[in-house]
C-alpha cells in the first residue's frame, strides 16, 4: 500500500462524508444480488413491507438492522442470499392521509371519483416510496432492489386474486350478515385485531321496560341506551324461577312503541344484574346469535357515519354519542330509567382512526378460519414448525390460533385490492373469479376492497413469482429462513403468514420468526406523538452517523424485550467508531507498504502477538456462535471489548515496542498480524457497523472489491496458544495494579518507581520473564526485581494477585510527611462530617419529619464517611510504622 493510499485515511472521523461514498458503491456493484448461483445454498429474507403512509420510525430502524446483519453474514459466509425488498398499501391508513391532503385542498374523494382517487393515492405512493429508499440508503440496508415488490403491483395483485377464488371455490370464503367491528370515522369494517380495547369510565342504565298487558315490568340494564331503539326482544334464562311465567309474553318498547317477546335462552346469567337481558340483533355479536336461535327481527338504528337513522324516529340525524345523552334524559322524565352506576368498562377503539367502534350489522366477505388455522396448529406439532425466537411467543401465537375467529376480510375503501366478486344486476347472482365475467355489462364488481392484511399474509411467496410455481425464485428461495419482526403484529400478520403459506404452498413461510419488541423512550414510555417524545432515526443518523445508531439498536437488548433508546449511548457508540478509526490510521500509518502477499503470522511471534491471534480466534467462534442463535447484544459486547479492550488499549500499546525497535522480523511480524487482525476484525464488525468497516477494510491489504463480500472468518486452531493467555492475564493484573496504586497516590507514569515482584512458583516466574519487557515499559520502573525469594521490603504499598506479590517502597512513590500531613488534614475533614451526620441522624425530631428518602441518604452518607475514615487511619498508621 503506498504512502499516499494510507494517509489518504482523514485524520478525524466523519461518519457522514463516510456513509455518503459507500451505499452507491454498493449498490452499483451490485454486491446486494443474489446471484442464483447453484453452487451457493440460498438464504432468504423478505423484508416486512413498511406501510407507505410517511416515513421510518425508530422501530423500523431496529427491525431493518437486525435482518441486515443476519443477511451480511450470510453472505459474507458464501450463502446465495436474498433480502427481498418492498412496501405495503396499508388500505385504510393510506386512504386516510390522502383525504385527509384532498380536505385540505377543499374536496373529497366523492368529488373525483374512484378512478381519480386512485391516480391521487399512487402519487402518494411513488413519493412516499421514494422516501423510504431513501432512509433504507440512509441506514446502509444491503437490499436486492432488482426484486423490489409492491402489494398492489401486477404479480401481487394475481396471487390476491388467485387466492380469494381458491378458498371460495373451497367453500372457505363466504359473504353473509353478521355483526361486525364498524370504525364510523374511515366507514369501513375492521377485523378483531385491529381493535385496541381502553377502560373508559361509562354508565350501566338499569330500565323498567312495561308488559304490554298493562301488569307490570320486566328490568334490564344496558351500557349503550342509544342501542335500545333496536331492541327486537327481552331474554331471560329457561331455569329462572323469577321468570319462567313470562317467557312468551310480551314488552313494550319504551319511546318507539314496539312490542316484542319475552324469549328463554341459556346464554343468560341469571346471576347477573336482574338476570333479563335487553336483545339488539342488530348492536350486538351476542345478541346477533340469539336473535339467530329465536328468529328476531335486526334492526339497524345507525349509518355507516355513526348517526341515528330512520329507525330511531324522532333522534334520525343525531350522533351516536348526542343521542345517548338525548335518550338518557328522556327515559329519565318518563319514569323508565331508574338508576344509573358508575361503570368502567373495555371499549373498543379502531386501530388506525382511534375511533370508538360500533357492533354493527353488515354484509361483509369472511374467511372461514377453522380449517386453515387446523393445519397451522399441525404444522407446530412437527419437525419443520416454525421456530419462535425466543420461544415463549409460540405460546402466544398458539393461543390466538387455537382460538381463532373467523376473520372479516372486506374493507369499505377504495384504495387496496378490488374483490373479484361480481353481481349480477338482474339476477342478484354472485360470481367470483380471477377475471370478470365476458358479458361484463350485466355484472356490477363488489365495491369493496380486501383488507390489507390479506395481501400481505401472501408476502413471503407472492414476492417470488407465485402462483406461478415455476417460476425461478419462487422453486429457488422459497420457503424464508427467518422473518424478523416486532411482537406486536404476531396476530396481524405473522400468523397469517403461516396459516396462507401452509395452505398454499405445503410449506412453512420460514424456518424461525425472531421476535423483537418495541423502541421506548429513556423512562420506558412507548413513543408517540401526543407525548412528543418520538425520535427520527434521520436525525440520528445526521449527528452519530447510522453505524452508532445500528450498533446500538442490534445490540441494545436480548430477543423479543423491549429496546430503551438513549442519545448519550448512541453517542457512546459514535465513540466507539472514533476509537476504530484512530486505531486503524495508527496500523495504517506503521504498515510500511506491506502487501497482501507479504502478511505471515505464522513466524517468530512475542507473547502479545500469540494472545491477540488467540483472543481474535475466540471472538471469532463467539460472534458466529452467537449470531447463529440471534443474540445480538452478546456478539456486540464481545466484539466491543475485543476491539476496545484488547486490540486498542493493549495490544497496539505493545504493538509499538517492536514497531519503534531494531529487529525487522518483529517489526514485519507485528505489521502482519496488525494488518491480519484488523482485516478479520472488521469483517467480524461489518454486518452491525459496514460503513466504518468498509472504509478501513479498503485502506487494508487485501484482495476483493467490496468487504461486503469478503469472506467471513473462520476459527483457524493452529493460531491459537492457550499459554500466551494466561502470559498476558498475569501480566495485565499487575500492570493494572501499578496503574491503580499510582493513581491512588497521585504519583504520574511518567516518574519512575521501584517496583518488586515476588512470584509463587517458577512456573510463574518464567511467565514473568517472557513479559518482563512489558512490564518495564508499561509500569515504568527505576528498578525492575524479579524472583521467588526475597524479603519484601519495609514501608511499601503491596498488592497480593494470582501467583504473585507486587511492592512498591513509599519512599520511591512519595514524600512520606508531607503525604502524613496531607492524610492528617483529610482525616480531619471526615471525623467533620462523620461527627455532622451522625448528629442529625440522633435528632429525634429530624427522624420523625424527614422523608424516608432523605432519611437514607443521610444513612448512606455516613456509612461512606466512615469507610473512608478507616481507609485514612490504616494508611497513616502504615505511613508511620
């Protein structure tokens, strides 16, 4: 390497002039593609698409980086690997911001239609799209753009089609009226998860409704009175003693007039309340199914807005909430209402609006879950399950499977796929099909679209080409190995993925599912915008550069817990880099022009040089070991301490003895493993921290254009030396030690000292010879004495350590009285603030009124002030013997 190449290394670390020159290296190089090498095995990754509703959050940082180093790695190890890229429509979020720019702008989407809509909703899409390429840029992600999908392009589009058809032509998709969660605000059905439940403090209204014989009442009680105008019947229990004379007879309708049965059914608890049970078919999933078992009539009182319709007579028009109070009242002034209890109670909010969600009856698409979720649940029983990493979320994804509903599909919107359901629009029939009917103009297409969810459970082989089964990616990289993703979305979406890509394909979507929870802020609160405490990963990458950020969140947590975000420890990890970057320009700057060919570590090699060729071995099959069974934040502290600890503070340190000495083999040997360690080092490094590496790894000698696709290291046995290890703890220990002592009485390294050293065993004496030239360099002695015999001598700091004794006279060290004089004075000032503290703590009166808190601190003070207090003592009186 020339003079002009390694200088060329700037004196001062700048992540972002560094980050900027390398992903379009990359990326034009191609190193991202998989090659379809039949030579290489195949490891794949799809990416979980990010919705293209705005921009990446923290979350999607952390999520991204993990799987970017699971496929560096792969990669680097000779693999043939994929990470698939692509984002989702994300249906009704996406609707959403567009109407919400379209209101802005004074119209509507009624106002352009459905096709215009449409064109709007792309646009977002392409400007949002390209945002999001350009934070995956940002942080460095290694993804296959060549195979960049979207859940609404052609190929993804067919396998939605293809899929809806199949499981209908299997009797596993139905259209029928049930009670489903309605969001009145985006009008559109939601599925079961896309309901967040909230303790809302709300009221329980117990009523009198009359017999209609003039003979009496009947009482319910009811938490949603709006509800009531749908009433259709009253239900009480079959064994009810209470009632058992009422069943068949019937009520009155407090305001609408109606009248209606007294019907007997087993779902009621005749323990709760007064044990009747006011029955809205139309309100009310439970209702839905009695008034199924009895034949009651559904009545609808509310629109698709939330307000009253023609059904709730003289209220039409209110909203939902206006109502209740307007009914409330009502009932009260005609006697009917008698009693009203303060009640919390779990209401459902939507997901994405947030807002509170209506039982509603409507005709919608569903999917018949049992069956596909049967063979979900066999898939786990067996050797090819899917692996949950850690495995308490199997757990959790068994039981919502086990438990499963059948799943709502159809979404009142208009961005997202079209069901491919048409009507006949004289005969009411119904057909469903891949392509429209041939005498198009008698059919009328379904409205709806399909919820997002649907499309993207297909993610995993929808992506390859399918349901073209031959086609060359799908045969080739289907199924995954790993989907990386957060805990929150295992019902939305991880199991969906299962249950289709079982169904569909015969074969699991991946081989483990490593499951990571979610970024909080520093005092452990969820980020959000009402808090304002969210954080851009952009902003963070502008002032630490994306390798601080990814080494903190790949290594910031163990699998499936949370992740606290902290800027002084991504600042920490900025320093980090400063660390490498100064240590490789000082293995740069001492290479000499050594080339690739020239490196040999295999010759005369000092204790220094064996323990870092046998600690970088160790790090080594640590990270791999460790990477292989994704615990990340063990790889990050093993190679931290490696780089930090041992092959900046120590090794490079003794590294300049050969380097500033004579003999040229010791130098050409030290310039080899220097130039040997770093490379693997930063190849070791690259998948949590690539720019930074690539940077150093192309200053180094090396063969390749990338160190992308470098090779990753491999354990070599033969550079290992167990012995040079214990050489180097021994001598570490008591360089240690020195440093300590020195620093303990001010005494800095650059005055020389006597130092003896007295070793247990000959064993351990020739461990000190081999390093003796260490131990004069790092300790700094006037005179070095070395041996298994000897009287120790008078007036010194010793220090006992594993196999040997260290002294050091006080003479050499320091002026004996004035440091007597200095201890005297410190010795002064504590029995001050021991004699202060413990007066306080003797107050009754201050121990009585002070906080506990308070209390213990003044505790915790004097204990401190009394162990130094000894600590003092014991060395005057070891100055004074």
């Amino acid at each position: 390497m020339s003079e002009e190449q390694q200088v060329s290394m700037p004196p001062k670390y700048d992540p972002q002039a560094t980050e900027a020159k390398w992903y379009p290296y990359w990326v034009n190089g191609k190193f991202f593609e998989a090659s379809g090498d039949p030579n290489k095995e195949p490891y794949t990754i799809v990416i979980p698409p990010p919705n293209v509703t705005g921009k990446l959050h923290l979350g999607h940082a952390w999520d991204t980086t993990l799987q970017d180093i699971l496929v560096r790695v792969k990669r680097m190890q000779g693999y043939d690997a994929l990470w698939l890229p692509g984002m989702d429509h994300a249906g009704i979020a996406t609707q959403a911001k567009v109407e919400g720019k379209l209101k802005e702008q004074g119209t509507s989407r009624y106002d352009l239609g459905r096709e215009k809509f449409l064109e709007k909703s792309w646009e977002w899409k392409e400007e949002y799209a390209e945002f999001i390429r350009e934070q995956w840029a940002k942080m460095g992600l290694s993804l296959d753009y060549s195979r960049e999908r979207f859940t609404l392009d052609e190929g993804l589009s067919d396998a939605v089609r293809e899929v809806f058809v199949r499981l209908y032509e299997e009797g596993l998709i139905y259209r029928g009226e049930y009670i489903i969660n309605w969001d009145p605000e985006t009008k559109t059905a939601l599925s079961d998860i896309e309901v967040i439940y909230k303790d809302v403090q709300g009221g329980f209204y117990h009523m009198k409704y009359p017999l209609a014989d003039g003979s009496g009442h009947i009482e319910v009680a009811t938490t949603r009175p709006e509800t009531m105008l749908g009433d259709t019947a009253v239900a009480v229990h079959p064994d009810d003693e209470r009632y058992k004379h009422l069943v068949g007879q019937k009520v009155t309708l407090p305001i609408i007039g109606r009248e209606f049965e007294i019907v007997a059914d087993d779902y009621v608890d005749m323990e709760f309340g007064s044990g009747a049970v006011k029955i809205t078919p139309a309100h009310d999933p439970n209702d839905f199914e009695i008034g199924n078992r009895h034949d009651l009539e559904r009545v609808l009182v509310m629109d698709e807005g939330g307000k009253m319709n023609e059904n709730a007579g003289k209220y039409q028009g209110m909203d939902r909430f206006e109502c209740r109070k307007q009914i409330v009242k009502d009932l009260q002034e005609e006697g009917v209402l008698f009693k009203i209890e303060e009640h919390p109670h779990s209401v459902g909010h939507s997901e994405r609006s947030g807002a509170v969600v209506e039982p509603y009856l409507s005709t919608q698409w569903f999917v018949k879950m049992g069956p596909l979720a049967e063979q979900a649940i066999e898939l786990q029983k067996g050797d090819g399950k899917v692996n949950f990493v850690p495995d308490r979320f199997e757990k959790t994804y068994m039981h919502w499977i086990e438990n499963i509903r059948d799943w709502c599909i159809s979404r009142q919107l208009w961005w997202g796929h079209r069901i491919p359901a048409w009507f006949h629009k004289q005969t009411g029939e119904i057909y469903v099909g891949r392509t429209a009917p041939e005498d198009i103009d008698n059919w009328e297409q379904d409205e709806d679209v399909l919820d997002t969810w649907f499309s993207s459970a297909l993610w995993p082989f929808s992506t390859m080409g399918w349901p073209n089964e031959e086609a060359d990616d799908f045969k080739r990289y289907y199924s995954t190995d790993a989907l990386v993703t957060g805990y929150d979305i295992i019902y939305f979406w991880v199991a969906r993925m299962i249950f289709q890509g079982q169904h569909f394909t015969g074969k699991r979507p991946f081989k483990d599912v490593l499951i990571h929870g979610l970024v909080r802020d520093g005092e452990g609160r969820k980020m959000s915008k009402s808090l304002g405490n969210g954080v851009d990963p952009m902003d963070v990458i502008d002032k630490y550069g994306a390798d601080a950020l990814r080494f903190f969140l790949s290594t910031g947590s163990s699998p499936g817990n949370d992740l606290r975000f902290y800027w002084e420890k991504v600042e920490a990890n900025w320093n980090f880099g400063n660390k490498i970057w100064n240590a490789s320009r000082f293995a740069l700057m001492n290479m000499d022009g050594l080339k690739v060919e020239e490196i040999d570590v295999t010759g005369k090699k000092s204790i220094a040089d064996e323990w870092i060729l046998t600690r970088l071995q160790d790090t080594i099959e640590h990270v791999t070991k460790f990477i292989d069974v994704y615990e990340f934040g063990e790889v990050g502290r093993s190679l931290y301490n490696f780089i930090w600890d041992d092959f900046c503070d120590w090794y490079i340190e003794m590294a300049k003895l050969p380097l500033n000495g004579e003999d040229a083999e010791a130098k050409h040997t030290t310039r080899s493993i220097l130039a040997y360690v770093l490379d693997e080092t930063m190849r070791l490094l690259h998948p949590f921290m690539p720019f930074i590496t690539e940077e150093v790894w192309q200053h180094l000698p090396h063969k390749g254009e990338s160190i992308t696709v470098a090779s990753w290291p491999v354990k070599k046995q033969e550079l290992t030396n167990d012995q040079s290890v214990k050489d180097m703890q021994l001598l570490q220990e008591i360089i240690r030690s020195v440093r300590n002592t020195r620093s303990e009485l001010n005494v800095p390294m650059s005055k020389q000292i006597t130092l003896y050293v007295k070793a247990n065993s000959v064993e351990v004496l020739n461990q000190l010879e081999r390093g003796r030239a260490y131990l004069e360099k790092f300790c700094n002695p006037s005179e070095l004495t070395v041996g298994t015999d000897f009287e120790a001598p008078e007036k010194s700091m010793s220090q006992v350590l594993s196999g040997v004794e260290l002294y050091m006279p006080l003479a050499g060290l320091l002026d004996l009285d004035a440091e007597v004089k200095r201890l005297e004075g410190e010795l002064k000032r504590l029995d001050g603030e021991v004699t202060r503290v413990q007066k306080k703590l003797s107050n009754e009166g201050f121990v009585k009124k002070a906080p506990e808190k308070v209390i213990a601190e003044e505790r915790a003070k004097e204990k401190d002030y009394l162990e130094q207090q000894e600590k003092v003592k014991a060395r005057i009186k070891e100055l004074k013997q």
